[in-house]
C-alpha cells in the first residue's frame, strides 16, 4: 500500500540506530480531550483521504474505554469525546467494563478491532466495523485470561491468525506468544506456541504481541514488547522478528538487540514508568518507510521511524536461532 501524506521524519547524520523517535515526541500528551486524562496504547490505519485510529483513554475514574481518532497527517489528532458503541447480533448495545490495548487492522474490506476487555477475567475483545460510527460484536477469541491479540491483515491457506499472549489475572509476571487460527473468527484452534522470553536482559520475564504485522519478501515483520524486571519494577522494550509468510508459526529471524527501549523522559517519567508499548505500525511499501506507534510510560503516544531494509538488515545480522 502506496500512503498519502505519510508521516516520517528523515534519521539524523551519523545516527545508526535501526529504530529512531520523531523529534516531536509525544504526539499524544496529557488531557487530549474533555474527561480523558491519558491516551496511549493505541492503533491507526490509513482511512480515505487520511488515517483513523482506535485509542486507549482513561478517563478521569480512571477506568479505559476506547474512542476513534481522525487525522490528515497521522500526527496531529481529533477524537470523539464518547467512546465507541457496540451492538450485538440483536442490535442491542453491548455494555463493557473496560476496553484498552486495541489493535486495529483491515481484512478483505472491514475493519477489525482486537483490546483487552473482561469477561470473567482479562481477555480479547473482537469487533468489527465498517465506517467507525457503528461496532458489531464478534463472540470473544478466547476464555480469560488472555492478553495482547493481534490478527493478521489476510487470511492464510483461508483461515484468520491470531498472536495472542495467554496471562492471569493481574500483572502477569509470565507470557509467551501463541498462534491460533479460525475460518470465521468465531471458533479458534490450532493453538501453537511462537515464541516466548529468554535468557536476554531486555526480554526475561515476557513478552507479547505489538502491531499487526507487516507482509514482506522476507516474511512476516512483527514489532513485540519484552519485559524485564529491576528494582524499580518492570521494564518494556520494543524488539522484532521475521515469521514466515505461508507458516507465520516458523520463526525465522529473532533479533537479540530490543531496537528501543526507554531512555527519554517521556518514556521513563509517567502513570507507569519505563515503558515502550507497541501496538501499531504503518509501512508504505513505495518508499519502504515503516511508522511505528508506541505507548510511553502509560501516558503518552510517542512515534518512531524505520525503513524496511535497515530493520530487516539489523534482525537477520543480530538474530541467533537458540534464542527462538
């Protein structure tokens, strides 16, 4: 996909980094619209002439709901001040007790948003939409407890994929990645394991799911969150890997390096200190230019760039198979 008025920002001279922040960051701060304290963690997609997105936001109770975004440039925002409605197969409004960490993708024409919600316990949520006004409910993918969904953007040998991050009840201090797969996106199956934490600092105690993936030559490139524990409490960092594009349960390329992990204060000054959460990324396959959007420290939305053959040149030249 060719993006209009993509959002970028050029790496600096002698900068090397694989992943580097826009300048401006955050393009999201504190109180960006009435009753909403914080957005962060949040999903966007090119939409008609600009971008829409799905946005975590707290309000002033502190419970998250999810409202829509609208933007000409992917930087600078409008949201709805109500939060979005949902309506089953009955046309009645579905009442959540809490809506947060979406992901947002397009499939064969509607629009699909993935977020933790409760059912018993945290777990996925599913909607469908066709012009951000009005969701339907898609019967939940999974029972509690259950975190960090992500669908891919096709179907693969006909049947939808889902990431998912099996959890508990709290701050699960565990997580792996799994696959699972469905012909309807009502009944899941075929659950396999991805990957899951290692021995690396960065990435020791979990890890799960980040932005939707994106298709290339070389595979699937995903963007995930590893987290590690200090004295100070736990640490997320962004990392990457490449799965293979006709059995995304193969890893290919794992990167050992996290490309970023918090270092400005926006990232490590917030509700939730120390925390880079990526949840959705924009690539524009003519130039090759990647848009990353990440939660910062659970207050912020911070952006950074790439382009697809630096980042897939810096996975394959940093990743070891034992790491898998």
């Amino acid at each position: 996909m060719n993006i209009k008025n993509f959002p970028w920002e050029d790496r600096k001279e002698n900068d090397t980094s694989p992943v580097w922040r826009y300048s401006k960051n955050p393009i999201i701060g504190r109180y960006p619209v009435k009753n909403i304290a914080r957005i962060f963690n949040s999903a966007v997609l090119p939409y008609h002439d600009g971008f829409v997105g799905i946005f975590r936001a707290e309000q002033h109770d502190g419970v998250p709901f999810l409202h829509v975004g609208y933007s000409k440039d992917a930087i600078h925002w409008d949201f709805e001040e109500s939060k979005i409605k949902v309506y089953d197969d009955n046309n009645q409004l579905v009442e959540y007790r809490y809506m947060y960490d979406p992901r947002l993708v397009e499939i064969e024409g509607t629009y699909y948003a993935i977020f933790c919600t409760d059912n018993h316990g945290a777990t996925l949520g599913l909607v469908s939409t066709k012009d951000f006004k009005t969701f339907k409910k898609i019967p939940d993918p999974f029972l509690p407890f259950n975190r960090n969904g992500v669908l891919f953007p096709r179907k693969i040998n006909g049947k939808y994929i889902m990431m998912s991050r099996p959890s508990d009840s709290g701050h699960t201090p565990f997580g792996d990645i799994f696959l699972s797969e469905s012909k309807d996106l009502m009944y899941w199956g075929n659950h396999r394991w991805l990957m899951g934490k290692n021995h690396l600092w960065w990435q020791n105690i979990k890890i799960g799911g980040g932005s939707i993936p994106i298709e290339t030559k070389e595979g699937w490139l995903i963007f995930y969150h590893g987290v590690t524990g200090t004295a100070n409490g736990f640490v997320y960092s962004m990392g990457a890997a490449i799965l293979d594009l006709e059995d995304p349960s193969i890893v290919k390329y794992r990167c050992n390096n996290y490309l970023l992990t918090p270092s400005e204060p926006y990232e490590e000054m917030g509700f939730v200190p120390n925390v880079i959460f990526p949840c959705s990324a924009l690539f524009d396959e003519k130039t090759g230019r990647i848009a990353i959007y990440y939660g910062a420290a659970d207050s912020y939305i911070g952006l950074a760039f790439t382009k697809l053959d630096i980042v897939t040149d810096y996975i394959k030249t940093h990743a070891e198979k034992w790491n898998i």
